[in-house]
C-alpha cells in the first residue's frame, strides 16, 4: 500500500502490528509525516470504527506500511423492478 489518503478505510491485523491480535477497522485522518520511526513503520491518527461506520475512539496508532489493508466493505445489491412493471418502448 503505498497512497494513504484521509478518509481511507483500513482493516489493521497482526500483519500492520502485534498490537492488534483482535483486529479493528481505522479511518485515517492523517498520516504523522514528521514523527520519526523504523524504516517501513508510520504513525496513523484515525478513528476506530464499528462495522457501520460509527466511530468508536479516537487513536494514534504505530504499524507497519507493508500490513496494511484497505477494507472494502461489500455493497448490497440493487433492488430489481418487478416483472412486467416496467416495459420498453
């Protein structure tokens, strides 16, 4: 992963840091370009989310660039027409 943008959704698990045996969903709001850190390493301000979305706390957190992954939430289906409602003309 290599573009991190505010507003990006991450599921970080044991692959960004140990710290997250159980892992947690992170929308970022920043990346600390200033704080220095371990080559391959950042420190992420974000929230903790809920599956829904709602935040949960307010975090900074110290992971490893190559462990971390977008979360990609699946999409319902769009609902179809009723047969025959519609016709084409």
């Amino acid at each position: 992963m290599t573009d991190l943008r505010a507003g990006d959704v991450l599921h970080l698990t044991r692959a960004a840091s140990v710290q997250f045996v159980t892992p947690i969903l992170f929308r970022l709001i920043r990346v600390q370009q200033d704080w220095i850190t371990y080559d391959g390493w950042v420190w992420l301000d974000g929230y903790e989310i809920r599956a829904n979305g709602e935040a949960v706390a307010r975090r900074s957190v110290f992971v490893q660039r190559s462990g971390l992954r977008t979360f990609r939430a699946e999409r319902p289906v769009p609902a179809r027409a009723a047969p025959g409602r519609y016709r084409q003309r």
